[in-house]
C-alpha cells in the first residue's frame, strides 16, 4: 500500500472546501457525475478513432444510496485510471499558496472550484471519507482504490475490480445525512444532470400492478441524452418544440414562438427560447431560462447574464463559453457572456421582426400576449427598442393594429393640434371611459387602448422619441381641449355669473377625491357637466404606484376637474333659477361687496403714495377692518351660493351623472342618486 500526502503547499485545503464551499454544498454531485460523463465521453471518442478496440457495452452512470452504510456512490464505465494517473489527478493539486487562494475568493465560494479543478475535492465538502475504486481501459490493468478521509493524508492499494471505469464512495457526515434521502439525490440529480449526454440511473422503474406500485427490475434513467436544442432544427418539427417546452415546463401553456439558437462563432452556442404566454405579474415569470455548460445545469438565475427582459423567455442556453463553476458576479463581468447576451438580444428581434414580416394576421392575434415582453424590452434595451420599434403594434379601441409608422400616418391630419404637436389619444379602459372615447370619435379623431401594465412606461418612452408627439388619455380634458385648434367659442353665460355658478357646484362629494370646479365653453349639445383629470398628475399617480421613484406624488389625493358647460340649457336654468330665488340675497349682497372693494382699493392707493413710515398705524388698522369686513361679505355670498347649489336636486343630479359617465359613483351616492332620479321624473 501506497501512503502520502496530497501536494498542496499547506494543510489545510479541506477546512477550506468545507468553510468557503458550504453554501453550494449540492454540487458534490453535480461534479462527480460530470467528472463520469467525461470520462465516458472520453472513452466513447478514443473507440470512435480506433485507439480503444474494446466492447463498449452499456455505458450506463449509475447513482445509489445505501441509508445503512451511509454512503453515496456514482460508479462510471468510461476510461478509468491507472495507479499513476490516479495519483496525478487527485494528489497533485497545483496552485501557489492556499493563503493567497482564501484571500483572491473568500467571498466568490463558487469560485473556488472552477479555478482550481477541485470538482473532485466537492465531494469533501459532505463526507466523511472518500473512496476511489478505479480500473483503466488498458488491457492488463490493476485496479486500485484511493481512500482520504478529509486530512491531507491518503492511501492507494491495489484491489479487485471486474469491469473498466471509476467507483466514487463517499460516506456522508452528520450534517449532510438529507442527501442519504433518494427523494434529495432524485431532486438534484433532476436539477442539475437532466440533459446530460449520457445516461445517468437511479433506482428502479415502478409500474402500478394489481391495486399498488411494484418494482419493474429496470433501471431507472433519469435524464434525457438528446435534449432537444442538442438537435438540427432541421430535424425537428413544431410539435418537438412543444414536446420540449413541457419537459422542461411540465404544467405550462403551449409556448407563442421559439427561437433555436445555434452559434460557432465567435462563440459556441445553441439553445431553444420560447415565447410564453406571458401572465400580467411579470415577477412570476422570471428566471426560467436555465443555463447550461455541455448539458450540465448551470443557474436559472439569469439575470444580470442576459438582458433583465429576455428573463421573461423561457427555455435553454447551453455555452462551453460559459464558466461551470464561477459566481453570477463573474458571469456578469465575463467578456463572453456579455457577447452571448448581445447576439441573443439580436437573435430574438430578428426573430420577431420575421414572425411579423412573413405572417402578420398571426403576429396580430398574438400580440396581446407578447406585448408585454416586448414593451419591457423596449424601454430597458436601446438597441432592441431600435429594432422592435419597426414591428412593435398599437391596439385601437376598434382592435386594429398598426406599426407606429403606420398610425401616424392615419392621425397626422386630423390629431395635430395647433402647436404642430401630433396628438395621439388614448383609453386605459374601454368601458369606463367610454362616453370619453365615443366623444373623440365623434370629432373624427382615433383612440388607441393602452390597458397594459407598462403601456404608461412605454408612452413617456415614446413621448421622448418621436418628434414633437404627446399622447393624451380621453378622459384627461374636454374633447374641444384634448386636441386644440384655432376654433374659439362664446359663452351664454356671463364672468360674473359663472362666478356665482362655481359656487354653486361646489357641492361636497363623499369621496377621497377632490374637485376643482372649471368653466369650459363647450357646445350647447355636450354634456352639462364633465369629469376629467390632469394627464400630467394622473401619469405621475401611476408611476408612482408602479414604482417609479415619485413618490411625493403617489401620497396625493385624487384630483379632478368638475368641467361645466354653460351653454348647456340645463346649466343656464340653474343660473336663471338662482337668480329667481336668491336674488334680492345676492343683489344685496353685491352693493355691498362693491362698496367695500372701492373703499380698500381706495385706501390701499393712498397708502401706496406714501412712504412706508409715513402710513399712520390708524390708516392701516383701518384698511385691515375694511379688508375683514369684505371678506365676511365674500364668504357670506359663497355660503349662500353653495347653500343653494346644496339644496339644488338638478345641480347635485348633474354632477351624479358625470360621476356615474366616469364610473366614479358607488354606494351610499348612487343609492342616492337613484331615489333622486325616481324623485325628479
């Protein structure tokens, strides 16, 4: 028997596996079993080129769990290892100074293996002790068994062993007994060796025989050898996509599109990319590309390594380009996967832009379901909103669609307003605001439906990139104010009685939302009384809510403007009504408030004549009580008006109904509302 040290320059590479390594304990496996696939793969190459002439038979990798013993062994029949080559690869670990390794990659563990070769060394990180049975292909080979239990102290001796190929037993320490459970090692074998390219077995096959699940005697394999981005896309027909997408998504939606990426150069890379059908909650939907290095599961954790909206994607990408065994911080930093991430970004709109060119009918009827993922890209990707927007789509709230080139051509005539600003409307939501949309149309002017979580993202985007461009919402301003032209039209009503008349509607609504009152002069035949709210407040609420770093604006109350038409017959009614009933009040009231103003404005020109110091403190006790008394006289008409706009069933019915138009009255108030309108009819 053989006995030694491991060549390492100090002692202590296994306290530091188990410290630095801990976290990612899992990939023991993962390692062992890639160290058996090369191997096998190396075996199958030499038989390919005539170097190994043996029977290759079943080249199987086989993973067991023995609860009793403690133990977890993946045994291989690839090319195995001679005494010599065994001491080579698993005692001579060649780095500088374990000093300088703690300190290069104490906080990047994941680090450790790639750099040093140490996939073998993973296994220490749940074991006790390892051993090593292995036999070389060669024809007279002895085999021998390495054994190490954690120290750097090893033994190699010759034993027996009936067949080529490597035995690693590791015999599992107290704090990692979960991965004696088949459940555990089923789990990880499931995640990380699901697609490797040869086959891995674990357990038997079962089948449900007389009432219960009896074992078959098969061998159980647990991955797939031909994944399908392995594949030609030649050789494979839409319903192999789809067959794939469920593997891979077992209780998924059928995929929109693929994309099948097959690069040489400048790097190697192939995958598949699937189109989901993507929900509303975009935080569910990440993270489900899996990456892969030679078929060996890498992370789904994406992000950072390719662009955040293509997280969205689901499906594939397997890259030797792609380190196995580093941190996501140094992914995201590598040179090549940054070269990965732009040409799959390209891949993906030139995939797109062909699915819209050769058949845009389906493109259309699918758009719903992309829009979202192609939006996020938009506005997080310069060089894919450049390509996107040639084949990006607006939705009209007749559900036509239109590239934006397209729709500017059909609005430009008739939704330029007299700025030469091109005005683009739009609705959030057909229903609520219909009587808004039917309003625009009835001008002959377009409305797009943008009901879509990042539409208002994608409008300020849009905003900053096509010239002179502004989109308004329907229900933002009068329809004469969405689009302003030079037409000017006079009121029936009077300043002074629209004055009065603001007053008056300046009815307490139970609600959280507050109202400014507005006179705008609209068409005796429009409605008497609007509501409509600021696009700019509106757009900085929503953002807000979306988390867009306003805040301050996202704490406000609700603000809309109470628009008044006084041309409107019902609304003229009022102010002659008003007149009728209080105005001997009024009229009263309004000599003395002009008395009043004349003597402050009096005074307050005197005062002005004079120097500051020369105002007697008399002259200014004295415009200060003139001043209190016209404002008792101002309040005292404003509580008159407001008083009778209070008790005013036609007043409070008028502004119910804008409410109800903006689907804004709910409960106690629209119970209300319908005695009254019983009441009035």
């Amino acid at each position: 028997m053989q006995t030694g040290k491991i060549g390492v320059t100090t002692e202590n590479i296994f306290p530091i596996i188990k410290k630095f390594l801990y976290s990612d304990h899992e990939i023991f496996l993962r390692e062992l079993i890639s160290n058996a696939v090369d191997a096998t793969q190396k075996l199958k190459t030499m038989a390919s080129v005539g170097d190994y002439k043996g029977d290759m038979g079943d080249t199987t990798i086989s993973v067991s769990v023995d609860k009793k013993k403690k133990t977890i062994t993946v045994s291989d029949k690839g090319i195995g290892m001679t005494k010599d080559e065994l001491d080579k690869y698993l005692n001579q670990i060649a780095f500088s100074s374990a000093n300088d390794f703690l300190d290069k990659y104490k906080d990047q563990s994941s680090a450790i293996i790639g750099h040093f070769g140490l996939g073998f060394y993973s296994a220490f990180m749940v074991s006790d002790k390892v051993e090593v049975i292995t036999k070389s292909y060669q024809e007279g080979a002895q085999a021998v068994k390495w054994n190490c239990d954690g120290s750097p102290e090893f033994s190699i001796e010759d034993v027996e062993k009936e067949s080529r190929g490597t035995d690693v037993i590791l015999y599992i320490d107290k704090e990692s007994k979960d991965f004696l459970e088949e459940s555990k090692v089923e789990q990880l074998l499931k995640k990380y060796c699901k697609f490797l390219p040869v086959e891995i077995s674990f357990g038997v096959e079962k089948e449900w025989k007389d009432g219960k699940m009896v074992e078959t005697g098969k061998a159980k394999i647990i991955n797939n050898t031909r994944p399908a981005w392995t594949l030609k896309p030649a050789d494979l027909k839409d319903e192999d996509y789809n067959l794939f997408y469920h593997e891979l998504y077992p209780s998924g939606d059928e995929p929109l599109f693929h994309i099948h990426l097959n690069v040489d150069y400048p790097f190697k890379l192939t995958g598949i990319l699937y189109f989901p059908k993507i929900k509303s909650n975009i935080e569910i939907q990440k993270n489900k590309i899996q990456l892969y290095c030679n078929q060996v599961f890498v992370t789904d954790s994406v992000e950072g390594i390719v662009p955040e909206f293509l997280t969205l994607l689901h499906g594939v990408i397997d890259s030797p380009d792609i380190p196995l065994n580093v941190s996501r911080s140094y992914l995201q930093s590598d040179s090549n996967v940054k070269k990965i991430s732009s040409h799959i970004t390209k891949k993906v709109a030139d995939r797109l832009a062909e699915i819209f060119k050769n058949n845009r009918e389906d493109f259309e009827k699918k758009w719903d379901n992309l829009k979202l993922f192609i939006e996020y890209g938009m506005i997080t990707d310069e060089k894919f909103y450049e390509k996107a927007s040639k084949f990006a789509l607006l939705k009209n709230t007749e559900d036509k669609y239109f590239t934006f080139e397209e729709y500017e051509k059909i609005i430009k005539e008739n939704q330029t307003d007299k700025n030469k600003t091109l005005i683009y409307l739009y609705s959030t939501n057909k229903t609520d605001q219909f009587s808004y949309i039917e309003k625009a149309k009835s001008k002959g002017y377009d409305v797009l439906l943008l009901d879509g979580q990042l539409d208002i993202h994608l409008v300020n985007q849009l905003e900053s990139k096509l010239k002179e461009t502004r989109f308004v919402r329907v229900d933002s301003d009068v329809v004469d104010k969405l689009i302003q032209k030079d037409e000017t039209r006079e009121s029936k009503l009077s300043d002074a009685q629209k004055d009065d008349l603001k007053s008056v509607f300046n009815v307490k609504v139970k609600s959280k939302e507050i109202y400014n009152v507005v006179f705008e002069t609209l068409d005796e035949n429009d409605a008497p009384v609007i509501i409509t709210q600021s696009e700019f407040m509106r757009r900085m609420k929503e953002m807000s809510a979306m988390g867009g770093g306003m805040n301050f604006y996202g704490e406000l109350p609700d603000s809309f403007n109470l628009v008044v038409n006084p041309n409107h017959k019902l609304v003229i009614k009022i102010s002659e009504d008003l007149k009728s009933e209080a105005g001997a009040k009024l009229t009263e009231n309004n000599t003395e408030r002009t008395k009043l103003k004349e003597e402050v404005s009096f005074m307050e020109l005197e005062q002005k004549k004079k120097k500051a110091d020369e105002v007697s403190q008399l002259e200014k006790d004295d415009l200060e009580k003139l001043k209190k008394e016209l404002s008792t006289v101002e309040n005292s008409r404003k509580e008159i008006l407001e008083s009778y706009g209070a008790e005013n069933k036609i007043v409070k019915q008028l502004i119910d109904l804008a409410l109800l138009a903006n689907n804004m009255l709910r409960g106690e108030e629209l119970s209300v509302f319908v005695k009254r309108s019983v009441e009035l009819l």
